[in-house]
C-alpha cells in the first residue's frame, strides 16, 4: 500500500534524506524510529503530499503522491504530533465537516460519529466547543477524525502524546484491530520505544537521513551489534547503537558498520 522508492531530499546544503526505500504491504503496521533530525518528519511530509521529493517517489495505493495526490490522499489520514482543531466549532461539528471534506453520506458520518464517540469515549464532550479541550481530549477527537472515512492507510506521528494510560492502551489496540481485521496499512513515527515494541509488525530505524536498519524485532535483535548477546539485545540498546548515540562507558560511540 505504500512504496517509497529512492527518496532524496535536500533543503539547500542539508541532506533530510538519502536514497530511502520503503515498502509497506496492506494490513501492516509500521513503526519508524530515529532521533530528531533523522528525517522522520520530512518521510511524512513527502507522503502526505505537504513536500516534494528533490528525487524519487512515494505511492499510496499504487497512486502516486507528485501526480496524483487527490486519489492518494482520499485513501488515506494524517494524524500530527500536535493536535489542531477549530477553537469555534464543537467536536461533532468538526467530524462532520471532516466527513463532507471527504464527500462521505451525511448518514453514514453520523453513524461513524456514533461509533467513534462511543470507542473513545466522546460523548460527554463531543458537543462542547473545541478551544475548552484538553490536549489529551484533542488528540481523542483527532484520532477519531482521521478514521472517520475509513481509510486505507494511516500515517500518525507520536500516536500517543497526551492519552491517559486508558486511552493510550485503546490506541494501540485499535491500531492492531484496524490493521488485523480491516487491512488498513500504519505507518507510525514514534519517539516511544516500547509502542513499537508491543504495535509494530516491523521497525525501520532511520539515522542522518539513513535507512540503517528495518525488519521485525527478532530480525532486529540478530544483528551483530557491540552490546549484549544476538537476539536478546532491548530494543533501546539497539536504536542507541544503530543511531550512534551509545557510549560504550569511555566517553566514545561505538563504530558501526556500514
């Protein structure tokens, strides 16, 4: 559902990204890893069409996102780090004007309005305005507009940030409910370790640009890396060293292969 294929980026003399190539099947849930300025942020503002690509390409449904963004974009939703509503409306209000921006039956927007309120547990405040919201209650409604269509693929970044434990551990289980029994493909940035640990199908683990390393967590954890034993490595120990931000107890990061 997704495929990115020799993506470059530069910003004048800074390389965001170099030569990345991802492909991410139907019913997939995908976590990517890396510090900030790895080039987590500039991916996805290259697949939801907010940047172009100084060289190659991405597609969403075998659309691609420089020639044919509309199609592309009607199969999929965006969920930001920061959560922004319209102050003015209520949450209701702005889940209906999500559901007529994707041009979907005012009958079923009410329907799915029903579903999604009752899921995150929005009715106490779906019909109050959105500037009273906390950050977490944003996020609730957020989420709950970026699945409003239904869509094929769901990109969202920190997927977490302000959700109570309650709401947090409901994310990552419709996460995997959308991906196992509906097929919708996930593709999550996340700063959040132990979410990829639990979520993710696979984990792509991107550094200065770099894809530097990608598979499941056994595949991960197998690597030959300069601590712990092959497959027993915690995952955190493995994004230090494959991000080159691990001391190894003198003061200096460990070499890593190329």
């Amino acid at each position: 559902m997704i495929e990115i294929q020799n993506l470059n980026k530069r910003y004048g003399d800074k390389v965001a990204l170099h030569d990345l190539s991802l492909s991410l099947r139907a019913g997939e849930v995908f976590a990517f890893l890396g510090p900030n300025g790895a080039g987590k942020t500039t991916t996805i503002k290259i697949l939801t069409g907010l940047v172009r690509p100084t060289s190659g390409s991405a597609s969403v449904g075998g659309f691609n996102i420089a020639t044919h963004g509309l199609q592309a974009k009607a199969l999929m939703s965006y969920v930001p780090d920061e959560p922004h509503l319209y102050d003015k409306l209520t949450a209701r209000e702005f889940l209906r004007m999500i559901g007529d921006l994707y041009g979907m039956p005012k009958a079923r927007v009410e329907a799915r309005i029903a579903e999604l309120a009752e899921y995150f547990e929005l009715n106490d405040f779906i019909d109050d305005l959105t500037e009273s919201f906390s950050h977490g209650m944003k996020q609730r409604v957020v989420i709950a507009a970026a699945l409003l269509h239904e869509p094929k693929v769901l990109i969202i970044d920190e997927p977490m940030v302000g959700l109570d434990p309650k709401s947090a551990r409901d994310t990552k289980d419709l996460l995997r409910r959308l991906a196992t029994e509906k097929g919708v493909t996930i593709f999550m940035s996340t700063h959040t370790l132990s979410v990829a640990e639990e979520v993710a199908d696979r984990i792509g683990i991107l550094s200065e640009g770099r894809l530097v390393a990608v598979g499941t967590l056994a595949e991960l954890r197998s690597l030959q890396t300069g601590r712990g034993t092959p497959g027993h490595q915690r995952l955190e120990d493995l994004f230090l060293e494959l991000t080159g931000n691990h001391s190894n107890g003198n003061g200096k990061k460990p070499l890593q292969e190329a």
